[in-house]
C-alpha cells in the first residue's frame, strides 16, 4: 500500500471500541459522565488508531517510491530521527531517536523516507529490539545497498511510570548488515552519530 496520511484513511471510530474504552474507565472507579471524561473514549479510540497507523502502510512501498541510480557510493547518514511507539507489553509510550546509515550500491533514497520507515514501524505495538531489526531489514531489503546501520536510543515509560521507576535509564539497541559488520565501518559511523559511541 502506498504510504498516505491518517487522515486520508478517514478511518471511523466505532461504538465497539468507544464502549471498551468507557467500560475501562468506570471498571477503573471513575464517573464516565461527568464533564472531562465525557468525549474520552471516543478521543482514546482515536488516539490509539493514530498511534497504531503504521499497521497499514507498507515501508517498502515509500523507499520504492523514491528511489534513484547514482553512482555515490559513501556513507549516508540520517541521525536523531524522533521515534515515538508503544510497548506492546503495557502499552505505555517509548520515545528517542534513531540513527540510520546506509552505503547505495547504485542507487539512493529520497532523505525524508528514511524516517517514514521509522514512523511505519514505531506506529505499532512494539519492543525496541524488533523495532531496530524491521527498520534495519526493510531498508537492506528494499535498497539492496552495501550495507546498512542502527542505531536506536530509548527511553521507556513502563520502566519510568510504572515497575522499577528508573527516570533516568535509556536504552540502546543496534543492528548491522553487510560493510558495517566490518569493525572500521561501524566505528565509522558509530563516532559521526556520537561522539559517545566511539
């Protein structure tokens, strides 16, 4: 499916999903008829569509979209891509940034896809390490470069809000496919992202 806006899939909030919002919120001990809380199932129900859109759009389909032979064969890097996903495990929002690099072999990728490839996937219920890995393989995938780099920094509300309440901890998950799994590569990139990797 070509990449669209939510908005153009006008998709419809229904009186199922309104319900289960609103039987959550009494079952929670609060009065779903009073002012504030009158139109919230309803926005839930929207709010979570919105946060889960990337279950129907295709990844592949944007890269392809933009695609185009050159004959540059270097580094390219994309680096603090904002992310924002939801832990599959509490549904509670995980929020940082991703740090993408690619060698073309051939051919180069319109800039603003890559982090539409990251959008596709963090709009879905998540873990970061498989979030790494699908952004990882839709861009091998996809471009068939010489290599593509990972990098992701997150930090995770159920370990903040809820659990162990570690405010402070981030965490970092990578992957690494064909020249970057050569040792001076990877430096490479991991020193141009920061200087904390090197």
């Amino acid at each position: 499916m070509p990449y669209r806006k939510f908005e153009e899939y006008n998709m419809q909030v229904t009186d199922d999903v309104k319900n289960r919002y609103k039987k959550i919120i009494e079952d929670l001990g609060e009065d779903v008829t009073r002012d504030g809380l009158l139109k919230t199932p309803e926005r839930a129900s929207k709010a979570m569509q919105f946060l889960t859109q990337g279950y129907h759009q295709d990844a592949a389909a944007i890269l392809k979209s933009a695609m185009f032979k050159e004959s540059y064969n270097e580094m390219v890097i994309v680096k603090d891509i904002e992310l924002y996903s939801l832990c599959e495990h509490h549904i509670l929002p995980f929020f940082g940034k991703a740090h993408i690099a690619y060698i073309p072999n051939g051919h180069i990728v319109g800039l603003s896809k890559i982090p539409r490839v990251v959008d596709i996937f963090a709009r879905r219920l998540q873990v970061q390490e498989r979030l790494t890995e699908q952004i990882l393989d839709c861009i091998n995938d996809t471009l068939k470069p010489q290599g593509v780099a990972v990098v992701i920094e997150a930090a995770h509300m159920c370990m903040m809000m809820r659990g162990v309440q570690k405010q402070n901890s981030v965490t970092t998950t990578s992957g690494f496919r064909g020249q970057f799994e050569k040792i001076e590569t990877r430096n490479e990139f991991l020193k141009l992202i920061s200087d904390k990797f090197s």
